[in-house]
C-alpha cells in the first residue's frame, strides 16, 4: 500500500521552473492506474463502437481492399470464393475489426498522449506533438504504397505463375490476409524515422552509429523484409528499398536532433558564462 501511495516527482536536479511545472500533475501512483484504466476502457468502447459500425461496411470496404487484384486480372472478371459456411462471416469481421483499428488511431494516440503529457516538462510535451502526427502520416504513407504499388505487382508475380491448367482461385480469407500482411508489415516498418528520432531524442543512439551501421542495416532490413512479407521477390524488395530510405531519412532526422541539442547547450552555456561574469 506505500508504493501505491508513492507520488511523482521531478528530479532533485531539475531546474525549479520545471519542478514547478510538474507539481500539479504529482498524484498517487493508485491515482495513475485508475486513469489508465479509465482511458483503456473508452479505448476500448471507441473500438468496439467503430467494430459494429464499420461491419455494416464491410463489403465495401473488403471491394476497396479488392481493387488490386480486380486490376491485376483485367480484363477478366474477379471470381473471389469462400470454402465454409461461416468463413465470409468472418472475413466481413476482419475487415471491419482492421478498419476500426485503422479509423480509431487518432482517438488511441490522443488518448496515449493525454495519459503521459501531464508526467511531462512543458517543452517534452510539444516535442512529443510532432512524433504523434508524423505517425498516422507515415503509416498512410506506407498503406498507399502498398496499395498503389506493391500489391498489385504481387499479384501480377502470382498470376503470371499461372499455366493452362492450373489457375489461381482467390479464397476470400486468405485474399484479406495477405493484403493486410502487407498493409501492416509497411505501415509499421514505416515508423522507423519516428522509433529512431525518438531514440536520439533520449540521447541513445547517434548519426554517426547509423552511418556506421549501414552495411548491417541493410543486411537487417534484407532478412527483416524476408521474414516479414510473402515470399515473393515483388513484397521483399518493394518493402527493402523504402525501408532503407527510411533508414537515411532517419540518419538526416537524427542529425537535426544533435544540432538543436548543440545548441540549446551552447546556449547554455553563454547564458551561464554571462551569469558568472555579472557575479
């Protein structure tokens, strides 16, 4: 019961301006888990709401998601089957769980956001904002790309496997789990310049480890982008070249983090020298 007790507070050395500033948000550690708790229930109502919502619209969500392959077909009709009574069910339930998570990202990262923000410094908190935009915005970046670009040439590299005899007949269920393999494999990996910036941001890693690790990144991101995605060539290298891309855009943001924090102690340090020449 002591620990449960035990309150928040800012480190002995903190400035008093920033020990100020986490003073009202100091509660009782039971206070903390009774919020979360609050908050993963209404994460979970939103979900479950978007859930039956979105289930109405699974068809035309799961024919979105179908566009693909109905192009990689043309100009022959789309025939997509199921093999058991309650497989389209399902299927329809996938879709709509998929999309829930998908429509409800913006309520959960605020959500995550509101939770931590008061154990936060003024400053850490609008630097935190940015990271909390650019990931909806790079997971949409990388579902578009699948979209747009990979899985359609996957499917071309499957369906010109085909022979006279011997046709592909797309099963409804497996049709959705590839492509939402994909969408997930790119949107997540996609996040890279958000995991990485962040880890430089908590002084953890350094461009100069990122330059120097390149030949291992891109051992890395080959055998990741091997596991990760179907075992045609198409996925794997649709998602290696992107993913190293990422890996240089990560090494630029990086770079940004160490001057801003080269200079705030450059600052810091004309400030102190200014003081100490006023004493």
């Amino acid at each position: 019961m002591a620990e449960q007790t035990k309150k928040l507070e800012a480190p002995k050395d903190a400035p008093e301006t920033e020990k100020d500033e986490l003073a009202g948000s100091e509660a009782p550690l039971l206070d903390h888990l009774i919020e979360l708790r609050k908050r993963l229930i209404r994460s979970l109502l939103v979900i479950f709401g978007l859930l039956i919502v979105l289930f109405f619209f699974a068809k035309t969500i799961y024919e979105v998601l179908l566009e693909p392959y109905r192009a990689a077909v043309f100009p022959e009709p789309v025939e997509v089957i199921f093999t058991s009574p309650p497989e389209w069910f399902f299927t329809q339930l996938n879709v709509a769980f998929f999309a829930s998570i998908l429509f409800g990202f913006p309520y959960l990262a605020t959500e995550i956001y509101g939770f931590v923000a008061p154990g936060l410094y003024k400053k850490e908190r609008g630097a935190f904002i940015p990271y909390l935009i650019a990931t909806p915005l790079l997971f949409l970046l990388g579902t578009g790309l699948v979209y747009f670009v990979v899985l359609p040439m996957a499917l071309h590299f499957f369906l010109s496997t085909q022979t006279e005899e011997i046709h592909l007949l797309m099963k409804a269920s497996e049709y959705l789990g590839f492509a939402m393999t994909l969408i997930l494999a790119f949107g997540i990996c996609f996040q890279l310049p958000v995991i990485l910036t962040l880890l430089a941001q908590i002084d953890l890693i350094s461009s100069k480890t990122l330059k120097g690790g390149r030949k291992y990144a891109i051992v890395a991101i080959l055998v990741f982008a091997a596991f990760i995605t179907p075992p045609d060539p198409i996925s794997q290298i649709g998602l290696s070249v992107p993913l190293y891309l990422l890996y240089e855009i990560s090494i630029w943001s990086v770079m940004m983090v160490e001057r801003r924090r080269a200079k705030a102690l450059a600052a810091e340090a004309v400030k102190a020298q200014d003081v100490e020449q006023a004493e």
